[in-house]
C-alpha cells in the first residue's frame, strides 16, 4: 500500500512493519519456534528497505537498527538461539554498508561513530548475556556466540571506524 499504490505515509507502512516483526518474535518465543524468529529478524530488517524514500535518514536507520539487534540480544534471554544473534549482526552490517556507501559524508562522523560503538558494545556483550542466563541455553555457550561473533564483531568495527578515518583523511596505513 505505500510502494505501489501511495496510500499510506512511509512512517505509517514503517510502523506496520515492526507491528508484524514484534509480533511474529513475540509467537516465536511463545512457540519456541526458532524459524518464526528468523522469519521475524529478516522482516525487521527488510522493513527499512522496503519503506526507503531513498532519503538520507541515518539517526532512524541506525537507532532501528540498535533496536532490532537489541532485541534479538533480549531474546537469547529466553531462547538459546545463537543462529538468531548472529543473523542480526550480518543484517546490521549489511544495512550499515549499503547506507555507508550510499549517504555516507564527512559531516557524520561523530553520529556515526557513536553508533558504531554501540553496536560493537552491543555484540561484544552476546557472550557475557548467553553466559548470565545459563537456564536460557542447553549447554555451553556455542561456538558462533562465544567466539565467531565476538572476533568479527570486533573486525567490523575497526573496519567501519577506519574507512570513516580515512574518508576523513585521518587514517594511517598499518
């Protein structure tokens, strides 16, 4: 109704969007249903690319963001899928990179700094949440939370920081 036909506002098909995404995380979790929580992860994500007005919105794109992978971090305090928390930091990362590429300037760094530091925080702490519920999970922290994820997580981050240093002209070779 707002990509094709224009009858709704972006903020109001937006708002519809994360309606059904918390919806169906919510059923997931009720249902112990781990791929109703995949299905739920790729629409949050999809719904910022579904309702684009290709206008540069970074402080809506990224707060949602925080939000969604913040979400996905809650849910490991009821469920034990790492499967999910590791599906949002590859859907926060790709969103990142397509926004970086197309809207990204000079001007924004100190806001996209922050950002980028939240969720370096935000991933770093997967390990420590899975570790403080320990009813939530089956065994021992899985591989791909205890390890994978924190080791990319922190090569992304100083991925992004320096390709921003270096737009900035900053940056050093290594």
């Amino acid at each position: 109704s707002f990509e094709l036909y224009s009858l709704v506002p972006a903020a109001v098909a937006f708002c519809g969007m994360v309606v059904v995404t918390g919806a169906m995380a919510a059923l997931a979790v009720l249902e112990s249903a781990e791929v109703l929580a995949a299905l739920a992860l790729v629409g949050g994500f999809l719904t910022p690319v579904l309702v684009s007005t290709g206008e540069n919105r970074e402080v809506a794109l990224l707060s949602y963001l925080l939000l969604l992978d913040a979400a996905a971090l809650l849910l490991q305090r009821f469920r034990s899928w790492p499967r999910i928390l590791f599906g949002s930091f590859i859907g926060t990362e790709l969103l990142f990179v397509f926004w970086y590429v197309k809207f990204y300037s000079n001007d924004q760094f100190a806001i996209t700094v922050s950002f980028l530091s939240a969720f370096f925080a935000l991933f770093a702490a997967a390990p420590l949440v899975a570790d403080l519920f320990p009813q939530s999970r089956g065994g021992a922290t899985p591989l791909r939370t205890g390890v994978v994820l924190p080791v990319l997580n922190g090569f992304a981050y100083f991925c992004a920081v320096y390709a921003m240093l270096w737009v900035q002209g900053i940056a050093v070779y290594v």
